[in-house]
C-alpha cells in the first residue's frame, strides 16, 4: 500500500492553528497543498469543511445550481475487462445474462426522445469487439444528421483505448476523428483511482491512469471539454484521493479542458468487492467538500443523484457542489445494479427544480458546456407541476 508522508503539521496543540491557516488561503483565493488536503481529511470537522468549500462553490456559480436534460444510451453491459468493482459488466461468458444493442437498436431509442426537450445524450457502456471505430463513427454520425443540435457526449477514455488500439491509430488521431464524425464531449467515466498499486487491484486490465490522462489531453489539445471522476470510499486512502486530484489538477493547469469534477461513491453489491463496507454520508460529504477545496481550477463540482439518492445529492448542495447531473429518464442501469438507493433514476425538471428550490438556491438549467437554457423562478415551478404527473419529493429544510 501507499506509504503515508510525514507531514510537519501538529495533530494536537495546534490544530485550530493549522485549520485556520487553511482557511485563509481558501478564502484568499490561494491554492491549497497536498499536505493541507490531507490535513483537512483527517482532522477538519465537517462544519469547517462545508464552510470553506462553500466559500469556493459561491466564488464560482455564486447562487446557481445547475442541471441539464439528458438521456443515456448503453450499447452494452457485456466486457472484454472484468473490474472488481463493476456490477454492471457482464464479461463473455454471461453475455446472455447482458443486452448487446444493435446500430438500429440504439437509434430507435435516440428517436424515442424526438419530441422532448433534451439537449444531451450520454453514451457509455461495456468493451467489446464489434463496437470499434467504425461503428461508433457511425452511430455518432448518424445522430447528428437526425437532432443535429443533441450533443453527443460519449464513450471513455476506456473504450476509446481499446477501440484505437484496435485500428492502429494514435489517441490524436482517433480523438480528431471523432470530433469529425459529432463527438461533441467526453464523460468522466473509467477514472477510478489513477495510483497503480489500487488500480491494479480494481481495474487492472483496461487502460492506465496515465492512458486516461492522456486521452482527455488529446482531447483537450483540439478544442473538447470533458469531465473528471473519482472512484473512493473502497480501498483507497486519502493519499491515492489526493494523489488522484493531483494528477487532474495538474492537466487542467495545462490544458484548462475540463468543466466539471465527478466523485463516485463505491457500492458493493453483486460485485467482487462485495465484502468492503461502503462509505459513510460522512465520509461522502467530506470528500465532497475537500474535492471543491481543492480542485480550485475546476469550475464545477457534480453530484450524480443516480448514485447517492436524492435525499444525500441535496445535502451535499452545502458542501460545495453545484450540479446534480440531469433528468436521466431511468436510462442508465450502472448505479441501481450494484445497489443504489435509485432503483430507477428518473427525475423530471419539476423534480430538480423543487429539490434545488427547497436548500434556497437558484435552479438553472443548462447545455453540456454550462450555456444557460434557463433560470427557474418560483413562478416556473408552479407551471412545471402543472406540466408533469406531478409527486412531490422529500427535501432537506
């Protein structure tokens, strides 16, 4: 395992000393170390944490909390890898146990939402051979020249390996070439945790740490924006999390193509991880807060609701986050098979604009590049509920 560093902060006579010190620099507007992140892991209390992160979230979207209308399409859940922590996958053997969608499957399912106001369709899925460049040039194609204005964000650097790999192309070329074919964005999937000595034991055979990085640099070097994610709460430590926001943030000095952090929280069921006890809402909110701290060259910090519940996805609206994703419309299955609270992840706007509205903050919808669509009002809110079969949602006062 990672060795702990040996860092000269006091852990008892000067605590309040130390914390404070933080705190200046977070107020200030200065970068914090690592030795300071790790610091506010082990010995901040949560008040303090979710006072600084919040001072940073207000510095960047003021009052905003942000969502968008989307959908998702997974051509797959069967996979060449086999990731300890993956409930989703299917490997080759249970593929029957899986859904393996057809061009045409994939476009019946785009042409379902014609006649809704979603502006972003997220694809992401399984590995295997027969989705390769040329099928997703196509798929990506093929739905520009039916919505051209949906944007396209999809795949990972995962599957974006395995697929240039396989045509002998280089992460440059491949990534121009999907920009040319509709890419318009890349999710932050297939992260996990960068440091090799826990990504081989979780994910040991798709793409490094350093391939990740790479994909989203090549990305990046022609104009995209894409997002970041974090795997915590099984394995790791607070370095290997540190450690992991490092290497982001470093990139982003560099390349300034990312819009938005993602922290996914570990869930253990139906997986080979099984036995490690999950995180506690603690441990999520700490983590939350010392991501927005930290990552101070990220303009935005996601909580995914799919995966935390609805209920925790508003609570960490006070530790710094400032995006809760989007509709969904129960169109991804990769949370609730490994035991998310979320059996069925469908929120309408109504239901995202109350649960922003009832914390006191301003729901805003927005576009993948965080273009504003619209600012609700409490006015907007009473027409929604009149739009929708509408239920109402238990919120956090």
């Amino acid at each position: 395992m990672m060795q702990s560093q040996q860092y000269s902060y006091p852990l008892e006579n000067d605590q309040n000393e130390t914390i404070f010190s933080i705190e200046q620099k977070v107020k200030g507007g200065q970068r914090i170390s690592n030795e300071d992140a790790l610091y506010l892991y082990e010995h901040a209390s949560l008040g303090q944490l979710a006072q600084m992160a919040e001072t940073v979230r207000f510095r960047k979207s003021g009052n905003k909390v942000f969502f968008n209308r989307n959908f998702h399409l997974e051509p797959t859940n069967v996979c060449i890898y086999s990731c300890a922590f993956c409930s989703y996958s299917r490997i080759i053997k249970q593929r029957t146990d899986g859904w393996e969608l057809s061009m045409d499957d994939m476009m019946d399912i785009v042409k379902k939402y014609d006649d809704q106001p979603v502006t972003e369709i997220h694809i992401v899925g399984g590995v295997m051979p027969q989705y390769d460049v040329k099928f997703y040039s196509e798929l990506f194609t093929r739905i520009k020249k039916h919505r051209p204005e949906l944007h396209v964000k999809a795949l990972t650097p995962v599957e974006y390996h395995y697929i240039f790999k396989k045509e002998k192309i280089s992460y440059d070329e491949g990534m121009k070439l999907m920009m040319d074919a509709g890419l318009d964005s890349i999710p932050g999937g297939g992260a996990e945790i960068f440091h090799p000595e826990i990504r081989e034991q979780i994910a040991g055979d798709k793409c490094t740490g350093q391939q990740w990085l790479d994909m989203h640099k090549a990305w990046h070097k022609i104009g995209g924006r894409s997002n970041a994610t974090m795997l915590y709460g099984h394995i790791e430590s607070f370095e290997h999390r540190i450690d992991h926001m490092d290497k982001l943030r470093q990139l982003q000095d560099e390349t300034g193509g990312f819009q938005t952090f993602i922290p996914l929280k570990f869930l253990n069921e139906n997986n080979e991880m099984s036995h490690i006890k999950q995180s506690s809402v603690l441990d999520d909110m700490r983590n939350y807060a010392v991501g927005r701290i930290y990552l101070d060259n990220f303009d935005h910090l996601k909580a995914y609701w799919p995966m935390l519940g609805r209920d925790m996805a508003q609570m960490s609206l006070s530790f710094g986050v400032d995006d809760l994703d989007g509709t969904i419309d129960d169109t991804t299955k990769i949370y609730s098979m490994a035991g998310s609270e979320e059996q069925n992840p469908t929120m309408n706007t109504a239901d995202l604009v109350t649960m922003i509205e009832a914390v006191h903050r301003e729901a805003v919808e927005r576009d993948t590049l965080y273009n504003v669509v619209k600012a609700y009002t409490k006015d907007d809110l009473s027409e929604l509920k009149n739009q929708y079969d509408y239920y109402s949602l238990p919120v956090v006062n």
